[in-house]
C-alpha cells in the first residue's frame, strides 16, 4: 500500500487552514496518527476518505488519483473509512446496515450480505443483527462502524478514534482484529492512547497544528523519549516531546 497526499491544503473557514501544504506518504502495515485535539488529525483522514475535499493538493493510492467520478468510485472501493461519529442509518438492522455500507462500496449486494454478517461476527455484534443501530450503546455503535469499515475488504482501512468508548476487553479484541487483518489490510488509525503502541502499530506520525512533526518506525519513535523517561512510558514521554516543542 503507497497512499499519498502531497501539498495538501483544508480549512473549513476561508483565511483559515487546518493543513496547510502538507505532504505525506504513508506505506503498508498499521500506522498510528498521534496528534493533540485540534491537530487536524481528523480532517486529515477525511481527507484521505475523500469525504472532505481540499483546497488544493494531490491525492493517490497506489498512483490512483480521485479527480473523476469513476476514478473516485475506484479509490472509495479501496478504501475503507471509520469516522469519528457513528451513526444509525433509520429503519435498518445491524446486517441490512453493514451490508448497505459494503453495497455503497461496490460490492454486489448478494456478497455485501454474506460480509456483513462476517463482519460482525469479528467485532462481535454476530448475535446482535437483528437489532437497530438505536438499540446499541455506545461502545456497540462504535463496533458497527468498525464492522461497517471493514465490510469490503478495503485494501487500506483509515480509522478515526476506533477505540473510543470500547472497555478493555472490547480494546483488546480490536488489537486482536488488527493483528488478524495486517498481513492483507494496511490501516491508519488515529489515537490519543500511546499504550501497546508497539504491540499493534509499525510506524508513527506525530501531527501537531497541521504539521508532521515526526514520520517512523515505532522504535525510531521511542528512541526520541528521553533518557530518564519510565522504561513503561516511553511512548508517552516521546510523544509530549514533539507536541510540545522538547524535541
């Protein structure tokens, strides 16, 4: 996987931007998009989705450019996209919703069926597909869009805040899913946990203020904590260095 968005810049008011020509290419494996609130770590996936269009800039996916419809249609195809806010769509069960996700896709609606219940299977809402995306708490609503992201074996899956709201287990079984699906999917997922990072992720980008501030391997990231940082709070000690200026 080679997804590349190069001088990319948005805002969503004019005069002011949140990513202001930023450029990066971001290759296979699991990448965690650290960032403080407000960073664009958001818009920035967006972005990527092609559910937020930029000002001006380029994006590409293995050297597939979005800029016609059936070129946009093939990027989305590949793409797999959990946003931030996960909503029910009125009047369909948890299957018929997956499976219209998948539908949307581009897959066949016969197929989109039988993913659906796949896919929540693997976030284990299997026992659940005849309810309503109303009926779900919090942490179940979160696990449907997780279903709904990877419902078409999307060839990269770009992942805003996955985790929020899950409890522990539920944490756990995510780390698990990821671990299943990195040989054959590449994912981007923005977080603001640095717990685990190296038992789930390949590589680390640091975005502050709608700037890259470190792109690398995770142990290059952890080398940049300092000396006399808690041997269990590297992450964490590296991570404050570069949103705060330390580093």
């Amino acid at each position: 996987m080679s997804l590349e968005i190069s001088r990319c810049t948005f805002g969503y008011r004019r005069g002011s931007n949140i990513l202001n020509r930023l450029t990066l290419t971001l290759g296979p494996g699991c990448t965690v998009l650290l960032g403080p609130n407000g960073a664009g770590k958001s818009t920035l996936l967006g972005v990527m989705a092609t559910a937020l269009t930029p000002r001006s800039g380029r994006l590409s996916l293995h050297g597939l450019t979005p800029d016609s419809r059936a070129k946009l249609r093939t990027y989305r195809s590949r793409v797999g996209w959990l946003p931030q806010s996960v909503r029910p769509v009125a009047g369909l069960k948890l299957r018929e919703q997956v499976a219209y996700a998948g539908w949307l896709k581009g897959m066949s609606k016969p197929a989109a069926w039988d993913a659906a219940a796949e896919a929540l299977d693997r976030v284990g809402l299997g026992g659940l597909t005849d309810r309503t995306g109303r009926q779900l708490s919090g942490g179940q609503l979160r696990r449907l869009g997780i279903a709904q992201a990877l419902v078409h074996k999307a060839e990269v899956v770009l992942m805003d805040e996955p985790t929020a709201g899950l409890d522990p287990h539920q944490r756990g079984v995510f780390r698990d899913l990821l671990g299943e699906l990195a040989p054959t999917t590449s994912f981007v997922v923005s977080t603001h946990q640095t717990e685990d990072l190296a038992e789930i992720f390949d590589s680390v980008v640091v975005l502050d203020q709608g700037h890259v501030r470190f792109q690398g391997s995770v142990p290059d990231f952890l080398r940049t904590a300092p000396a006399d940082a808690a041997p269990g709070r590297l992450a964490e000690a590296a991570y404050a260095g570069f949103v705060h200026g330390e580093v």
